[in-house]
C-alpha cells in the first residue's frame, strides 16, 4: 500500500515536471499563433512563419542597428548590452528556458527593441518569424 | 582692539571647518547650498531588496542606479521620458512606470539642496567630486566602458555598497 502511495506520487510530481516543462514551449506556441492571426487580418496573403526569414530579420543590420549588437549572433551565448555592457541572458530557450514564457515581457521587449533598431514597431510577421525561429534553435 | 583681535580670531577658528573642507568652496561653487553645493546623495545602501518591479525594469540594461543617488525631481524626469531614455526605448505600462517612480520618489536623495535635477548621476556634483581622482583613460578601459558603469569598480552597486575601501578599479 505504502509503495504504490509513494510510487503514485513521483509519477505525478514526474507528469508535473514534464507539463512544467512543456509550459514554457505552450505559452511560445500561444504567441505565435496570436502573432499568425494578426499577420493574416495585416495580409491577406499571408504566407505563415520562417524561421529562416526570422533568422535573417534577427542576425541582419537595419540600418545602423541590429538585435545582434546586444544579443549577439550566437543566441545560446550570453550577450552584452552595446553601451552599458550589461550581461544579457541568452535568448534561444534551449539555452535559457525562461525566455519566451512570459507573453507580457515578450511583447514589451518587442515594442521597446523594434523602436530601438528600427525605429517602428515590428509587424506581427516579423515577430512570428522571430519567435518561430528562436524555438527551432537546437 | 583687543576684542576686535578676539572676534576676528574666533570668527576664523569657527569657519575653519568649513574652509577645510574643500567640497564646497573649489571649482568656484557657492557654499550656498551645503556639500556639493547642494547636489549630494542620500542614503544608498537599499533596505532589503529594493522593489522588484524596479529591480527587473531598471536593471536590465544596467545596474539598478539606487534611487539615493538623485533627487526625486531627477527621477520624475526620467520616469517621464523612458520612451527617449538615453537613446532607448524603455517604456513600461501605466502601473509599472507609477510603482517605479513612487518608490523612487520616496527613495530618492534626502540631502540633495541645490535647486538642480540632473538626468545623469555621473553629472551630479558629488559624483564628480567622489571621482575627481579617476582620469578620463580609466573610463574607456574595456572592463569599464563608461562612468555609468558602476558595477565595474563598485562590486555592490545593485545593493547601494560604495564603500571606498571595497572599490576595485580592472586593468
């Protein structure tokens, strides 16, 4: 009685684990699906998500900016802040499983750094690209 | 003659104090307004963890500059242009940019008496005068960048330490 008790309990704590573990991947999941459907009502063509297109749009210079300059190319590694050399954490969830978990802190870091680098907010396109290719990092 | 010497010796001694210390009177500031000519911090050392909205917002393109290193009129500026912060976009909701801004208001430099509201610490009077010592080619070494980088050389300026004797300058 006693072991199938305690057996009963780890295969829980275990499930719970692993539904802790795909919550993050869901909320991801979640916001792309937001971003897709506001992609369509600003395109009526719209093509769905590349993380190519969104690994472009991330590692590219626009104009004498780019998401590179604090976040480095290399989005398993830390990165710096540009002027105040401030550690930033890892952007790619596979290396920090935090990032993308959070669809408030998503949103408000894509209004403030879209303004920043291209001094206009990011289409619902660029940012479903973006986010589609931050969870296929491996 | 004798009680004008008197008056004019102990007028002297009482002002010594003052004249010594040298904060007010170089650089041809005014005493007008106390040490630093009126521009002096407060309290630094944060009770307990600070505020953790403020912690997370502030501290994560910098360090958390503690609210007692400006006065509240400084901050209400800044609070009120994080669109246009520094040449970055660091707006928040409504409620977060109030929080914020409450509790550095209510932080803010208690010792501050000049009429004045810089936006940056570093142009502040008692920063200028505290690091009258660094030159200028110490600011631009890699493992510094810029005076707005305290935590290069203040290993505790997330917590408000400054303790002179805890600074440790990188080659």
């Amino acid at each position: 009685m006693r072991s199938l008790f305690s057996k009963s309990v780890v295969i829980a704590v275990l499930s719970g684990a692993a539904t802790g573990a795909h919550a993050a991947g869901d909320v991801a999941s979640m916001l792309i699906g937001q971003y897709a459907t506001q992609a369509k009502q600003e395109n009526a063509v719209f093509p769905g998500f590349s993380a190519q297109q969104g690994k472009a749009f991330f590692l590219g210079r626009h104009g004498n900016e780019s998401c590179t300059g604090c976040h480095t190319d290399n989005l398993k590694a830390s990165g710096k802040h540009a002027k105040t050399g401030k550690v930033i954490e890892p952007l790619a969830p596979v290396a920090n499983p935090i990032r993308l978990s959070d669809p408030a802190k998503v949103e408000k870091w894509f209004k403030r750094n879209c303004n920043d680098v291209l001094q206009r907010a990011c289409t619902a396109q660029e940012k479903g690209d973006v986010m589609t290719w931050l969870v296929s990092i491996k | 003659m004798k009680t004008l010497a008197c008056l004019f010796l102990s007028l002297s001694v009482l002002s010594f104090p003052v004249m010594a210390d040298d904060d007010d009177e170089h650089h041809g500031g005014s005493a007008r307004y106390g040490k630093y000519n009126g521009e002096n911090r407060g309290k630094t050392a944060l009770s307990g963890k600070g505020n953790n909205v403020w912690n997370q917002e502030c501290g994560s393109c910098h360090v958390a500059y503690v609210p007692g290193l400006l006065p509240a009129e400084s901050w209400r500026k800044i609070m009120g242009g994080l669109d246009k912060h520094f040449g970055a976009d660091a707006s928040l909701t409504p409620q977060e940019n109030r929080e914020i801004l409450d509790y550095l208001v209510v932080n803010a430099s208690n010792r501050w008496r000049a009429p004045t509201a810089p936006l940056r610490i570093t142009e502040s009077y008692w920063f200028e005068r505290k690091h009258d010592e660094v030159s200028p080619a110490v600011w631009k070494r890699a493992s510094i960048k810029s005076p707005a980088n305290c935590n290069a050389c203040h290993a505790g300026a997330a917590n408000g330490d400054f303790e002179e004797h805890r600074v440790h300058i990188p080659r």
